[in-house]
C-alpha cells in the first residue's frame, strides 16, 4: 500500500495551513494555569475565592483575592485552549506522517482510531 494515497491529495495540501493556523493561535495565548476556581459565595469573613490544583495526586487549595481569581479564571481558560490546539496539531502531525512517509508492509490497513485520527 503506498501511503501517498492514504490521505486524499486536498487533505495533504490543507493540513499543513491548518497545522500553522493553531501554531498562530499559540503565539497569540497571554498566560496559562492549570487547576480551577471557585468562586464560593460571600462567607464568614467576606467573598471567597479558591484555586485548586493538584500536586502529586493531593489537590492543594489556595485562597484568592477578586483580582487573583479573574486572572486565574482567563488563564485557566487559556491553558484549555492550548491544550485542544496542542491534540488538534498532534492529530495533524500524524494523518501527515503517516500520510507521507514510507511505512512497514502490513497485512491490514491501519485504522484512524489506531492513529489517532478520530
């Protein structure tokens, strides 16, 4: 099977721009957090704010002022966006690799769900 026909030829041509569209996008991300955050309701002692993450498998919590917490809420937000952009360019990078580079003989085609395509 020759790989050159895996992949139909406008897939071979559009993908590339689209790999470099996502590349774009992650130059234009501003800052990135993993965890998440509350915003648990006014309490005791006034608002309360909270970021939780895990380290090590502990989730660890930390108390935020308003500012703090919309900083980290846009960043938390961000670092999903870059991480959607970071599956959708590695599910790029293999339809072309395995689109375009010489392969083993199989006995059977691989399948999208083997490759990750899907």
């Amino acid at each position: 099977m020759n790989l050159e026909t895996t992949a139909p030829p406008a897939r071979r041509r559009t993908a590339p721009a689209a790999y470099a569209r996502r590349r774009a996008r992650l130059g234009q991300v501003g800052w990135i957090s993993e965890g998440d955050v509350q915003d648990r309701g006014p309490g005791a002692g006034g608002p309360c704010y909270q970021w939780t993450r895990k380290v090590k498998g502990k989730t660890v919590s930390v108390a935020l002022s308003r500012e703090q917490y919309e900083g980290l809420r846009e960043a938390i937000a961000n670092w999903r966006v870059v991480q959607a952009t970071l599956r959708e360019m590695q599910r790029l990078s293999r339809q072309m690799l395995f689109a375009t580079l010489p392969h083993p003989p199989r006995r059977k085609r691989l399948g999208k769900k083997t490759l990750g395509l899907i």
